[in-house]
C-alpha cells in the first residue's frame, strides 16, 4: 500500500491540462444539460461520458510537446480523476435555474444577473458543504457502496490497465461516439419523423381514438402503444443499457397496467385554457385575493394530477422499502457495528486531507450568500424560511443519501419539501418556489451528484481530498456562467416555442410549466385543493399511503414466500406510470432486454467491457449533435435554417401523423 501511495504522490492532480480540460468539458456538459432542460424529454449528462471525454483529450494533451508545467508525461488517473470532478460539478444543470427560468418566461420578470448567479452559486455550494461534512456518514464507511459509482471506478482503473483491452475500449468509444454523432443529424433535424413511428397512425391518420391510443410524438399526445422512435435522445433517457433489469420490468408492468401520459402542464380555468397566473399574484408574489376570488379555483388535467399522487405515494415508499430491503445493513451502520472503513479512505487519509471546518466554512459562506441574495431581491421567502428550508434539506440529505448509498433507491423529496412550503408560507408563491429551491434542490444535488460521482470517486481513486475540492468549485463557476447564458439565450430566442403547451418539436417549457404549477397550487391554492373537503385533498393521503403499503407486501412474503412478493418495488411501480412523450418505451424496453438480460448472461466479457462505454458514447455523441444544432440551426442562439418539408420533416401537426385535434399547429 505504501509503495502505492508514493507511485501516487509523483503525479500530480492539478496541472494546467488537467484544469484546460476539465473545463472545456465542463462547458460543453454546462450547455447540454441546459438545452436539455427545454427538451421534450430530458437526458442528463452521462458520468461515463464526461470520464471517458477527458481521458480522451486528456490523452490528446499528453501528445502536445511543451515545457514540464505543461506536459509532466503521461495523463495520469489522478489528472483524469481532477478532470471529471470538474465536469461533473459543471456539467449538472444548476437545479435553481428552474426557479428563474420561471420568473423570467412565465411571471414576465427581466432577468437580473447579480441575483440569479448568486443564487445559482449558493444553492450549488451549499450542496457541497454538506456532502463534504456528511462524508465521515457516507463515504468512508465500506458498507456505504453507492452502487452507481461503481461502474466509474472500473472504467478508470482498466483504462489505465496494462495490455491491449484498454485500446479496444478507447477505439470502441470513439466510433461509437462518432457513429451516433453522425446518425442523430437525421431524427433531430433531417428527418424527424425517426422519433416516432406509428404504423396504425399512417393508415388512419385522422381516427383520435388511433392518436390517442398509439400517438406519442409529443408532450401528452396519447399512450405511444407500440410505437417506435429511432432517435437515442429519447431512448436514452430511461438508461436502457445500464438500469437493472428488474427496474425495467417494473416499468413495463406499470405502463401495460396504466400510463398516464402528461395531458397539460398547466394549471387550468374553468374553461379548460391556461390559468392567468399572473394576475393571481401580486408583484412579491403573494396572493391577489380579488383576482382569485374573480377567476375562480384552478385545477389540473385528470390525468396530471394522478400522476403527481403517485410520485407522492412513490416518495414515500422508497423510503419503507429501502429501509426493509437493507435493514440489516442499516442497523450495522446505526449501532456502529462492523463498520468497516473503505481501504481506499486509509489511501487518501496519507495524502493532504480536506479539513472537515472546510467545508463548513463553505456552507457557511454559501448559506451568507443566500441570505444576500434574500436582501438584493423580493424572493419572497423570509429569513427564518430559509433556515428552515435548510434545516430541512440537511436533514432530508442525511435520509437520502444514506438509503441511495446503501441501497441504489433515490429518494424524491420535491413533493414532501413543496408541501412543506405551502404549509409554512400560504398565499405565497414566490416564497413556496423558493423554499422548494433550498429545501429540495440542494438534497437532490448532494444525492446525484456529489456523494456518489465526487466524493466516493475521489476516494476510491485514492484522489486528493483538497484537489478534489477545489475541482468542484471551479467546475460549479464554469457550470453556473454556462447554465445561465443559455438559459438566457433559449428564453430570448424561443419565448413563444416555450409558452406553447405542446412546444415546438424542438423546445419545450413543460419542466418550467410543471414547476410553476405546483408551486402556484401549494403556495396560493394549497388549502383549498389540497387539505380535507378539497379537489385534490387525495394527494396527501397518496404520501401516507406510500409509508404503509410496502409493509403490507412484506408481510404477506411472510405468509407467502413462494409469490416472490418481496421482489416487487411498488416505489418504482408506482413512479413510472407516466411519461411525457411516449414513443420511445417500445424500443427501450427491447434494448433493456437486450442489454441488461441477453448480453449479461450470453455475453458476460462483452458486457463487462463495452456495454457501459457503449452506453456513454451514445448519450455524449446525442448530446454533441443536439447541442451543435440547437445553437448552430435550430434557433438556440437567435438563428434558425429550416430544413425543407416532406414526408418525414412535416410542415405542420405531430410527427407521427397521429390525430391531436386542436394541438395541430406547425413543426418550427
């Protein structure tokens, strides 16, 4: 171990390349998931993309001939290791960028710099402070795997392996990387008809029982029953070639007993139109009880709502189910009983350590900007809210991150902490939007993205805790300035793409649409929809049922252990009964298949070497030629170069040709 160490100590983490391309990935990462964020259908920035790119430049570099500051020899895996930390914490969408977005596109808000930055970095570094003083609960411990690093971590090791696998994976990587560059020209500009193929549409274009039951090219159009997309933007989005199968299957069974997708986003008139959400709200985003008492009570499509009861009921039961599927391991940990320190941790223990008042120093100065931030502009939320949403997202990070450490199962906050918002600050929307900000996005990030991808890679690469630190600042300052140019350039340049229910085929302000609305009904509605005599006062039961229902499966594998009852994740059954454009499922549950059953067990060398390279390469290169298009011809940067219509790029309706009724408006 020793002789490890010190073959560790001659390379050094921070070099002039290894920060050129951290942020160069950072950039690219920061913009694509900004664009996606306006998407149909979001795909998040693959952690094996974003690895394997700056091995790849890194290795590029390290042929660069140049003075020893520049080039120290060959690229190390603690640069490799510096690089990505940075284009992780860049390349992950800056979670308050929804509430700004909203601001700007739907309360009609001028963008300010100085408050949205701010609280774009606090919101992000609080996030760290508290991954980095939870780390003694999370990432040290043994018996604290996170299994969604674990993939990463031997990606890195066998590329910087001895013999002639490491180049077949690199070359594998690049042509599947180029391939799918290349081919995703076509569904995303060319010819998007790929996206959604409907036999039964193109026989009987005009039927709306046929668009509602087998359409699904756009945002809550119909089932997709059996329809086919070829375009990995929306194939990937599930994570075909890496979720387990047995989460897949549980997916299949909810959306053959009940899909729901998503009808509207919006909330809704008496009329069925658009809600005026705006004249509901006073300039501080408080209640505007005349409008209310004028305009009436809003409500949500049938189906939307259902489907927010059971992410509620979701929510919950993660929570009981990890809790019984892991229990033993759960009591190890809590009794402290064979805690077991990670090897690696005693690695990076002999290396220069990042002090623990370190990180509360940055969740102090983070928490100070926050606070500044609440005094620049009317937020809406007070002093003792912010604590309080703080509090909570500590909290609720601790019981998180530690059932996703130990058992892969995310817990979903959002709809606990909005309806603690709605509770705490009633009649006030702007206050709700912010406390679901600081109490829930916050979580979210040291879930997703520090902990597992930051922290626990760090260490099991036996990378210096302080390089390690300072990689995620710079790359949270490189994600926050790229996160908010785009964000302002899409708003300018697609306002009316985006204000659409149905988007535009390109853009879509749904995830703007569906965080306004909830934010609008828990903060100004929240009482009366929600609490005992309301419309929807069936949620909050949702929630408590999702606490119980598990143990109700658990005991009956008790009484009947031959039904396999324990099997069942009734979490993400419940979890998965909708989506919002649909054409992809077909397909994606055939490559799961494939993937996760076929290869793993026909194939198991091919499996372990390449499926996971092949699954990043095809979400880096989908990402690289949506991001190139989006700005370069498709309107993201003000300039748009329409490709001529024809069968499969049609002038107007959905591209599938199934029936939408009155949604027939014209493909930009």
């Amino acid at each position: 171990m020793e002789e490890k160490n010190q073959a560790e100590v001659r390379f050094p983490s921070i070099t002039i390349r290894s920060v050129l391309v951290g942020v160069l990935v950072s950039a690219f990462g920061a913009a694509s998931a900004q664009i996606f964020m306006f998407k149909p259908v979001m795909l998040h920035v693959h952690s094996l993309f974003v690895q394997l790119a700056c091995l790849t430049i890194g290795n590029l570099a390290a042929r660069v001939p140049g003075p020893r500051i520049w080039n120290p020899g060959q690229f190390s895996i603690r640069e490799a290791t510096f690089s990505s930390v940075m284009a992780a914490a860049g390349s992950a969408s800056a979670l308050s960028i929804e509430m700004i977005g909203v601001r700007v596109l739907l309360f009609h808000e001028k963008p300010k710099v100085l408050y949205s930055l701010i609280v774009m970095l606090s919101s992000q570094m609080i996030g760290y402070g508290w991954a980095g003083l939870l780390c003694p609960l999370f990432v040290f411990p043994a018996n604290v795997a996170f299994p969604s690093v674990l993939p990463s971590v031997t990606l890195f090791r066998s590329m910087y392996a001895a013999g002639d696998l490491k180049k077949k994976q690199i070359s594998f990587f690049k042509k599947a990387l180029i391939g799918i560059s290349i081919y995703e020209i076509f569904p995303t500009y060319v010819a998007p008809c790929l996206q959604a193929i409907s036999p039964w549409c193109l026989v009987l274009p005009k039927v709306p029982s046929i668009g509602n039951l087998f359409g699904g090219s756009r945002v809550g159009q119909g089932l997709g029953f059996l329809e086919l997309s070829l375009d990995w933007s929306i194939l990937g989005a599930g994570g075909p070639l890496f979720t387990p199968l047995a989460a897949q299957v549980s997916t299949l069974l909810s959306s053959l007993s009940m899909r729901l997708p998503f009808i509207s986003f919006s909330l809704l008139d008496q009329k069925g139109q658009v809600y005026n959400t705006s004249a509901v709200l006073n300039p501080d985003g408080t209640e505007n009880r005349q409008a209310v008492e004028e305009l009436g009570t809003p409500f949500f499509s049938t189906t939307y709502i259902l489907g927010k009861a059971f992410v509620c009921f979701a929510a919950s039961a993660a929570f009981t189910t990890a809790v019984l599927q892991k229990r033993s391991t759960i009591m190890d940990v809590i009794k402290r009983k064979r805690t077991i320190i990670d090897p690696d941790r005693e690695i990076c223990r002999k290396l220069k350590d990042f002090p623990m008042w370190g990180f509360g120093a940055i969740a102090c100065i983070s928490i100070s900007l926050a606070f500044i931030a609440l005094r620049i502009e009317n937020s809406g939320l007070s002093n003792v809210g912010l604590l309080c949403a703080l509090l909570i997202s500590f909290v609720l990070s601790l019981a998180s991150g530690f059932f996703y450490g130990t058992t892969g199962v995310r817990l979903h906050t959002s709809p606990i902490v909005q309806m603690l918002g709605g509770l705490f600050f009633p009649g006030n929307a702007a206050g709700t939007m912010c406390f679901t900000m600081y109490g829930a996005s916050t979580g979210k990030k040291i879930l997703t993205k520090v902990l597992p991808k930051t922290n626990k890679l760090m260490q099991k690469t036996n990378s210096i805790t302080f390089d390690v630190v300072i990689g995620q600042i710079i790359g949270t300052f490189v994600g926050v300035l790229i996160n908010f140019l785009v964000m302002l350039s899409i708003l300018s340049c697609e306002r009316d793409a985006l204000l659409s229910p149905a988007g535009n085929g390109v853009f879509s302000g749904l995830h703007l649409a569906s965080f306004q609305a909830q934010s609008i009904t828990w903060g100004i509605f929240g009482k009366r929809l929600y609490t005992h005599g309301g419309l929807y006062s069936f949620v909050p039961y949702f929630l408590a049922a999702g606490f119980v229902v598990p143990f109700l499966l658990f005991f009956l594998h008790r009484i009947f252990p031959k039904l396999s009852l324990d099997k069942i994740n009734i979490a993400l059954f419940a979890g998965t009964f909708y989506e919002c454009v649909t054409s992809g499922f077909t397909l994606r549950m055939v490559f799961g298949f494939i993937s996760q059953f076929y290869w793993k067990r026909y194939y198991k060398d091919w499996y372990k070497n390449y499926n996971y390279i092949l699954s990043a390469a095809l979400d880096g290169g989908t990402q690289i030629a949506v991001v190139l298009l989006t700005f370069l011809l498709q309107g993201g940067a003000g300039f748009t170069a329409k490709f001529p219509n024809y069968f499969l790029n049609p002038a107007s309706g959905p591209r599938d040709y199934c029936y939408a009724g009155s949604k027939d408006t014209k493909n930009e």
